[in-house]
C-alpha cells in the first residue's frame, strides 16, 4: 500500500442539539497520514435523516473523486442519531468506508434515541454496518473492504495519534468552528 | 530552532464582497510544518477596520498562547481591506508576526481601495508593515522579529509548498467553508 495514498475523513462541527436544525460536515482530503490536500463542507440536520445522501454528494462533488482510495467516519452518525448507510455510501460511491470509533457504541442507547425521535426506520442501519472489528488501537466497522485491509489503511494513517489523520483533522476544523477552539483529540 | 515551535497561522475564509458583511477567520495552531494542533475561528467585518483586534482576541483566547513562538498572516489584511496593525499585533500579544504575500502587493489600488472606503485612517497601517523581505519564495514583513530570523522559521514550515504549513492548511480550510470545497495551493 503507497503511504500516500488519498483519503476522505468525515467529521461534524460542534453544534447545540436543543437550538441547532443543521449542522456542517468537514470532510477532510488528506494524502496518507501525511498532509492535508482538501477541505469540504455541507451540512446534514440534526437527528435527520439525510447524512448518507450528504455525503455521496460531497464526494461526488470532489475533485479528488477518482482518486480516493477511502472514506472514513467518525463512528456511523453525524449531526447526532443521523446514522449513516455505510454500504449504501461504499457501493454508491465505488470507494469504500471504514467507520471508526474509540469505545464501543451503545446499540440500545441509539436504538431507544431512534424510536424517541420517531426514526425507527433508521435502525437497521445499526445492524447493517456490521461486526465492529478492534486493530487494538481503535474498533471501526467496514463496507466494502476487508477488516484487514482497513486495518492497514488505519495504521498508516494514524501518524500522529490513534485516531487517523483524515479523522483527527476533521474533528479539529469541527469543533474549531463550532466552538471557536477545538480541544485536542490526540 | 527547533522543528516543533508551534506557530499559529491565519486566514479568512472565502466571502461575497457584495453581499457578506462578515467573514470567517481561521487560526490553525501547527507544530512546525509538520501537523496541526488547533483550529480556531472568529469573525471581520468585510472591509472594516476590526482585524487588528479579532486577531488579539484569537491569540488571547487560545489554550495555546503562551507556547506560540509566531503568528503568520496571509498578507496584512483579511476579509477584503481589513488592514492588520502587525506592529499593534505583535506587541500587544507579545509574540513576533510575519506577514507572507506570493507577490508584490500593489499598494498604489489599496490606498484608492481604502480611500474609496472611507478607511483613510488605515493607509498609515500600510507603510508601518515596513520592508517587503524576500527569500526567494515568498516575500514578507516582519514585526517584533528580525527578517533572518522569520526567513528560518518560514523555511522551516514550508514543507509541502512553498507557503509555511500554517498558513497553506488555515487557507484550506477557509476555502473548504466559503465554498464547499477548497482549491489547491501548493
């Protein structure tokens, strides 16, 4: 695997959930874990539904569309409980995605959250993102590649931290403009 | 000099000059040229008189002021002809500035530009930026730094272009927000 390889990381901005309808999604083109070749912005709503349809979007805007090797996102939701299809994302786009997460997700928190919301129909998607695999740094789920091609893909591109650097920087830009200053992620 | 100062670099984001009244301003706190650390952001008026005073407000606001061994700027305004007070800058927040142009900026269109404004008052800013120092890169002007010094640390961080990393990634990222996706500098 070529150390820079290009790769999309997806974060969302801090946002309110009590006064915020929408929030931006960052999506950050990084080559490898070496340097920063992009920045992308759209936004999803809050506890919606429209995140996958978000983000085909802003990868087929892109650019750097042909040359992506990856797409990886923070956990399966943005803006909230706006869970996203991650195979639909990988077989739509031709690129596939690694979803990452630091801890494991708590399935009946977002399944109750879900039925709260009047999004039932979202969950499945929980389920359809799969086993959640562990590479002893992070646990991530994945579409359209094989758990151990995502691990190397996670490993290269965690230079800086144990989270990989198209994801750290993304989360930094987010919380820098929902905040004003985005704390460390490190 | 060590490779790892940390040095906080400054851009705004892409704006409408017909219709924004302000725009975005984004600080990115880099270790060197080599990864960044921070993201922070705040507002200017389009061609008003307040950059000078949100940028003091960035740097005293961030976690990480007493640990910046420089500020860059990309030119010496921001959001239009919202000139810096470089020297006001860099005494008032106690660490040096350097202010980076690709080319010669035409000085002669930005005293009519304020003039046309009603901004007299900052044409003085202009010529208290001092000497334009060139490298043979960049060209630049320096406060509460010698040139020398300043051609170093922008050797340093320029390491994927020939515009210092701060400076490269905080342009990014304005251009991501303005626009939905940034254009290339490099």
């Amino acid at each position: 695997m070529k150390r820079e390889i290009r790769i999309l990381g997806f974060d969302d901005a801090s946002f309110d959930k009590f006064s915020d309808r929408e929030t931006l999604v960052i999506g950050c083109v990084f080559r490898g874990g070496l340097w920063l070749e992009g920045v992308l912005t759209d936004t999803v709503t809050v506890d919606g539904d429209d995140a996958t349809e978000t983000l085909l979007r802003m990868v087929s805007r892109s650019r750097f569309r042909s040359q992506l090797q990856a797409i990886m996102l923070d956990g399966i939701a943005l803006g909230g409980f706006n869970i996203v299809d991650i195979s639909a994302l990988a077989e739509k786009s031709g690129i596939p995605v690694i979803a990452v997460m630091r801890d494991q997700p708590d399935l009946g928190k977002m399944h109750r959250a879900l039925r709260k919301l009047g999004k039932e129909r979202l969950i499945p998607l929980l389920a359809k993102a799969g086993t959640i695999h562990n590479d002893g740094k992070v646990l991530f789920q994945v579409a359209s590649i094989s758990p151990e091609e995502a691990a190397r893909m996670l490993r290269m591109t965690a230079t800086r931290s144990d989270i990989p650097e198209p994801l750290r920087v993304a989360h930094l830009i987010g919380a820098g403009i929902g905040k004003g200053e985005s704390t460390g992620r490190a």
